[in-house]
C-alpha cells in the first residue's frame, strides 16, 4: 500500500471538516449522527474514525481550526491599527456586514446547539468554558485593556466585564437573526448595538 503524505492527510481531514459543518447546519448538531457525516463527506466510517473519534471531538477542532485562525488574521489585521476603539469598530464590521445567507445562519444556530448542549455535559462544558475565557473573552478584554491605557476608554470600565458584553451582545443579535432571518433588521441591530458599546466605553 503506498504511503500517505502529510498533506494529503491535511487535505482530507479538511475535507472531513467542511462536511461535518454542512452536515450540523442542515440537520443540527444534537440530530446529527456520525453516519450522517459519513454520508455528507461520501467517504468510509472506517476513513473518519481515523481522524475523530466521536461527534464532540470532530467538532471540537472545527471550531477550534476556525477560531485559531479568525484570532490570527484579525492580529495580523490588528498590527496596522494603533487606536483600541478602531479595533472594536472593525470587528463589529465584520459582523454587520456578513452576507445574510441560510449558510450564515446554520453555522449559528450549530454554534449555539452545541454550546448549550455542552452546558449539560461536564468535560465538554469545561472545555467550552475555557475556551470563551482564555480565547474570546481575553481576546476583547486585552484590546479594552489597550484602549483605557492610551486614554480612550474610561478607567473604570472592567476590562473583563467589558470583552463579556461584547461578546453577549454579538451572541444575542446573532442568535435573534438565525431563528428570525429575513424579518429581522441584522445590521441595524448591530449598528445600534455598536454605538451603545462605544458609549459605555468611550471617554
């Protein structure tokens, strides 16, 4: 049997990604089942257990792979902007300005389906925890850090309270948008949410 080369394995386990993701959208995280994923990436069981283990680890690593890389371009990104508040204003871009597709939507609503779910479990829910502490929370609360140091945001404003917020109200309007989608005003809401942001932070 001839020898399979590392980034042939990469590709597939990509491949093996990109499928469970379509497959959690279209069906939801809790429904979907293994034998789904099999069916949606159209390779073997045999192939995907090679890789993953369980339906929470192959998720897992999606959304880590994803997150890791959000968090490394948007350093990269950040490299050029020397204000705190402009950061906040871009990220808060890329969410208002996201095409508002059915895709968008199911990668929500997978999003939330497994975080509540990982709520009820308690390795899975600690895993989670500490992934929104140590990835999205410290990501904003260091950029807030950043802004009361140069004089922008106020004081007294808590830094970790702050990185929270922002992150709940991203959650919450997103979560509104994926069961109300086309009745419900996205990018309004983000506009207004943005400003009321800016207001509890700004000087």
């Amino acid at each position: 049997m001839p020898k399979v080369s590392d980034d042939y394995k990469e590709k597939k386990r990509e491949q093996l990604l990109e499928s469970a993701l379509k497959c959690f959208g279209e069906k939801g995280y809790q429904a979907a089942t293994m034998d789904d994923i099999v069916a949606y990436s159209k390779t073997s069981k045999g192939l995907i257990y090679n890789y993953f283990k369980s339906k929470e680890e192959l998720y897992l690593s999606l959304m880590e792979e994803r997150t890791s890389k959000s968090f490394k371009q948007l350093s990269e990104r950040f490299t050029a902007i020397d204000s705190a508040k402009e950061k906040i204003r871009v990220l808060f871009s890329i969410y208002k300005e996201r095409p508002q597709t059915s895709e968008w939507r199911n990668i929500i609503s997978v999003h939330m389906d497994f975080w509540i779910n990982s709520a009820k479990q308690d390795k899975l829910g600690e895993i989670m925890k500490n992934r929104y502490k140590e990835q999205y929370r410290l990501f904003m609360a260091d950029i807030i850090e950043e802004g009361k140091k140069k004089g922008e945001f106020k004081k007294e404003v808590s830094s970790e309270v702050a990185g929270s917020l922002f992150w709940a109200m991203i959650d919450g309007i997103c979560l509104h948008y994926s069961v109300v989608a086309e009745d419900y005003a996205y990018t309004e809401h983000f506009e207004t949410a943005e400003e009321m942001y800016m207001n509890y932070l700004l000087q």
